[in-house]
C-alpha cells in the first residue's frame, strides 16, 4: 500500500504501540464502529503497527472472534519501523520497540494537515478525531476556519482582514454581510453564507 494510490481522499494515518494492547484494541474496535462516518466523509483509515503480518492477522481476527467487529480497513506491517521513523512515530524513550500514538491527517493532494499524539496510556478521542477532519475540510471547502469547540452546524469564523479598509467595511457592514463580529476581527458567520472555494 501506498499513499499515492488514496490520493484525492483524505487519509487517516495512525500508529499503534501494538497488537493485542487493551487501548489500541478499543480503538479499532471504535475506528470500526465509527467507519461510516469516515467513509461519508471521504477518508481512508490506514493503521500501522511495528508488529509482523501475522501478529496484526491474530489481532484483527481475535477482535472478530470476542466481539463479532469486522475491521474494515488495513493495519499495515512496519516490521523495520521504516515508516515509523520517517513520520516520527517512535517511542522517544525506545526502551521498548513501539510506536506512539499518532495519527495524521493527509488531504486530498496528500499534504499533512494535522498531527494528534497520545500518549500510550491514553486511547484516541474518535469523535474529537471526526471533529477535525469535519474543521479540516470546511476550511478546505469554504475558506472558513472554526471556533473552540465547534461542531458541525455551529457559526465558523471568517479569516480575519488583512488591511484596515477590509477590517472597517467587515465591522461596520456586518450585519448586510451576514457576520456577526465582536471585534474587527472576530466574525463569525453561518456555513450556508459562504461560497465554496
């Protein structure tokens, strides 16, 4: 597998310390549970572990077999951790051959556009991980950025001007713009104000 061949998806890259680990193994089982909404969203899953074929066949079997949970995408060997290193995965203390919790978020055009670390003892947040991508691409789509806390359906925010008559006009007109500023250069507005880019 190569990332050339999502190309024009969006890609969620993620490391696992390894197989049959309690948290990595939550987190397949939600990554699998939650698999619809990331293919609505046009995002492939691709996990990596640093454990041979096998082990990760055993595994993804195993969480068939206690759950009846099919995981529906592939969790790629990184035997060398070849990979791993290059997108720096790996445990910083390499007492242990394991890799941290990473997960990256590729574009389209295969840009990386965000990078979440957990520590091992802490299993990823799948919905703060939808919420991302849900921010990543309103900003790809509408030039729009998003507040603390936001949530698809919420006001985003309009990038803030770049030159004092753009802040006035954005100020002083906000309202025939349909944004709702508290300074020059906090304006919020709704989705469906906003022309796609």
């Amino acid at each position: 597998i190569t990332l050339s061949q999502y190309r024009g998806k969006w890609v969620l890259l993620f490391s696992q310390p390894g197989d049959f680990a309690s948290v990595a193994t939550t987190e397949l089982i939600s990554f699998a549970q939650m698999y619809p909404e990331f293919v609505k969203r046009n995002v492939e899953l691709l996990g990596i572990t640093i454990d041979n074929n096998f082990s990760d066949i055993g595994w993804v079997v195993d969480i068939y077999n206690t759950t009846g949970i099919m995981i529906p995408f592939p969790i790629l060997e990184d035997r060398n951790a070849e990979v791993v290193r290059k997108y720096g995965m790996v445990n910083p203390d390499n007492i242990y051959e394991s890799s941290v919790r990473d997960a990256f978020i590729i574009s389209p055009s295969q840009v990386i556009m965000a990078i979440i670390t957990y520590p091992v003892s802490c299993g990823r947040n799948t919905y703060e991980l939808l919420r991302v991508i849900d921010s990543l691409q309103v900003t790809s789509k509408y030039n729009a950025y998003t507040p603390a806390n936001w949530t698809p359906g919420n006001p985003v925010i309009v990038p803030t001007p770049h030159n004092v008559n753009d802040a006035m006009i954005r100020f002083n007109e906000q309202e025939k713009l349909g944004l709702q500023c508290s300074n020059w250069y906090t304006c919020f507005s709704n989705i469906n104000n906003i022309k796609e880019t």
